[in-house]
C-alpha cells in the first residue's frame, strides 16, 4: 500500500513538470532562425499554407500525422543534409543548412517544431 501510494504521488508529481518548450516560450533567436530559414515555406505556423509551400506540397509540421511520421533524427537530417524527391506528383526541395546552422541551433529547432503541435 505504502508503494503504490507513493509511487502515485510521484506520477502526480510528473504529470505537472514540463519537459520541453512551448510553442509560446520558444527562444527568440530560434524563432528568427526558424522565420528566416524555413517560414517561406513552411509557414510561420509550420502549416506549409504558404504559396511556396503550397506549390511543392508541404506537410502540415504541427499535424500529429507529421509529428508522429519523423522521428528527431529524420528531421535533423533533413536539416542538415536537405533533400530532393518527388511526392504525390510535386517536386520537393530542401536545401543543406549543415554548414549555415550550429548542431545547437538544429537542436533548438527540432524542439520548436516539436512546440508547433502543442
């Protein structure tokens, strides 16, 4: 009885601490760095509703589809290494950011898309 109740505190007490950030508490520098590098067409929102976005087919970042699809590590690649492919009849492009963001800033930027679907 003495550990169940107590490992129920100890659930109720995880429950309230957050791990992470929201899509409000990003830091600013990410944020600049995500509307500077990505925005044109992922949207601000990370929809993919822009023109560009639009034009290639863009997933919507902030869908749990999406979230759930790429993994950390898919999506850092996709960062550093860019990428080419075809995609439900759309041409998809990507550019390399390997040698224009620090590994922290990708970082940075993988828990920002993670904020974008909360």
């Amino acid at each position: 009885m003495r550990i169940q109740l107590t490992f129920g505190i100890l659930m109720l007490a995880l429950v309230g601490v957050h791990v992470g950030i929201t899509f409000a508490d990003a830091d600013p520098r990410t944020v600049r760095t995500f509307k500077a590098k990505c925005a044109a067409c992922h949207g601000d929102d990370g929809k993919g509703a822009t023109e560009q976005g639009k034009k290639m087919g863009m997933g919507d970042l902030s869908s749990a589809a999406w979230q759930k699809e790429f993994t950390d590590d898919k999506i850092k690649a996709a960062i550093n290494d860019g990428f080419k492919r075809d995609k439900n009849g759309k041409h998809q492009e990507m550019e390399s950011f390997k040698d224009k963001l620090r590994p922290e800033q990708v970082d940075a930027l993988v828990a920002y898309l993670r904020a974008l679907a909360k």
